[in-house]
C-alpha cells in the first residue's frame, strides 16, 4: 500500500464517520464527529510527512 492509497482511505472513512454521524443517536454524534476530525488530522500529517521523506531520484 503506497501513500497515497493510505491517504485516500483517511479521507473516505473520514466522509463515512461524518455520514454515520448524521444518523446516529445523538448521544453519539459528539464522539462520531470527534473521530473524523482524529481522521482528518491523521491524513494531513501522513501527506505532510509523506511529502517530506521522499527520495530525491524519484519523479513527482
């Protein structure tokens, strides 16, 4: 699994918390919505990091 595959999979169960959110309980939602912003974080800093460690005689 490459990096960006790892960041395309943050960013989707990141939207799927937020749905999930919307239609659970509200008991729940608070803790729904404090996954998905851990999730949004967790892809930034991947992307981030990712970006920074890349070796210099690859492409793109």
């Amino acid at each position: 699994m490459n990096l960006r595959e790892v960041i395309r999979i943050l960013h989707y169960e990141r939207r799927r918390v937020l749905s999930m959110r919307r239609v659970c309980d509200p008991i729940f939602a608070k803790e729904y919505e404090r996954t998905a912003r851990a999730l949004g974080i967790a892809a930034e800093i991947v992307e981030r990091e990712g970006n920074r460690h890349r070796r210099k005689d690859t492409k793109t």
